[in-house]
C-alpha cells in the first residue's frame, strides 16, 4: 500500500497575517512524517472561509487525510468546526472524542475543544485544537494503524485484523442442526 498522504492546515488568524510564527504545524508535519506519512504543509490560512477552501482544496487534491491545528475554541473567531461540518459527509464522534480524552490526561481545558471529525469523499479530515500540546494529543491518536485503518476502509477495504482467525471455507457445516 503507498504512504498514506496527508495535509496539515493550520486555521491561525494571527500566523496568517505574521504576527507569530505557528508552533503547531511542525510539530504535526514532524510527527507525521515519523510515522510514514506522506506529508505537505503547513498550509496556514485565516480562520473561516479560507479553511472550507483548504479542506476542500485538499480532498479535491485527493488527500488521504487532513489535519487542522486552530480555531476549535470559544470565540467568536473560532469558525474550523463549522467550516469542515460544511465540507464532510459524515461525522465520525468517536474520533473526536478519543482526541480530547487524550487531551484530558493533562490538562481540562481539552473539554473546551469543538473540533470534529469526519470523512469528505475517501478523506478523512480531523480538528486539532491550535496548541504544541493538541499537536501531539491528536499525533497519539492519529497513529499509523489508526489512520491506516481508516483510510483503507474509505477505499473498500474489509474490518479484517491482522489477528483475525481464517475464513472458514465452509462456514455452514459448523451450525447446529435442528
């Protein structure tokens, strides 16, 4: 199978217009490329439109996932949940949460993420919060096999595990006979 190609965009208002220079967008292309991705990025854009743009940019640019960093909290800035619930198909919860749970163990101000996950097309498009600290929360659940896992079923691939017991050639002859 190839490497598994990925984009981070950083959602920053404040790095896109150089007043700081992001700290989160390395940490995730390092972290990446250090599991095997096949990476680009960072792509820093402005919180809002410009992120709907780069997510669908990326999922038309055939992306096997895409990871935001930034505009998940409370203000009124905060647009990325918004602008990727417009681009997916459909949510994946369990992600998400699995995200900030990790978050959690260090500190509670992870409850106060909105980011979401979900699928657009054969993408799987992930929301990390825009600290060094939600970079590597979301690169210990992001992991190879996860990521793997995930991106082989958008493209048909079975829930098999590599520990699953052989199909049985002949599932029938074990049933119970009446």
């Amino acid at each position: 199978m190839a490497p598994i190609s990925a984009l981070v965009v950083v959602a920053s208002n404040r790095a896109a217009d150089g007043v700081y220079e992001d700290t989160s967008g390395p940490i995730l292309i390092q972290g990446f490329a250090a599991a095997g991705f096949d990476v680009a990025g960072p792509v820093v854009v402005h919180d809002g439109e410009e992120v709907a743009q780069a997510l669908q940019d990326a999922v038309d640019d055939g992306f096997n996932l895409v990871v935001t960093s930034g505009g998940t909290g409370l203000t009124e800035l905060d647009l990325t949940p918004e602008m990727t619930s417009r681009v997916v198909d459909f949510h994946i919860p369990g992600l998400a949460e699995a995200i900030r749970a990790a978050g959690l163990a260090k500190t509670p101000h992870a409850a106060l993420s909105r980011g979401i996950a979900g699928v657009a097309g054969k993408t799987l498009i992930v929301n990390l919060a825009g600290s060094p600290g939600a970079a590597k929360d979301g690169l210990a659940v992001l992991t190879a096999e996860l990521v793997g896992h995930a991106v082989s079923q958008l493209h048909g691939g079975d829930h098999t595990r590599a520990d699953a017991p052989e199909k049985d050639e002949n599932p029938g002859a074990h049933r119970r006979q009446p």
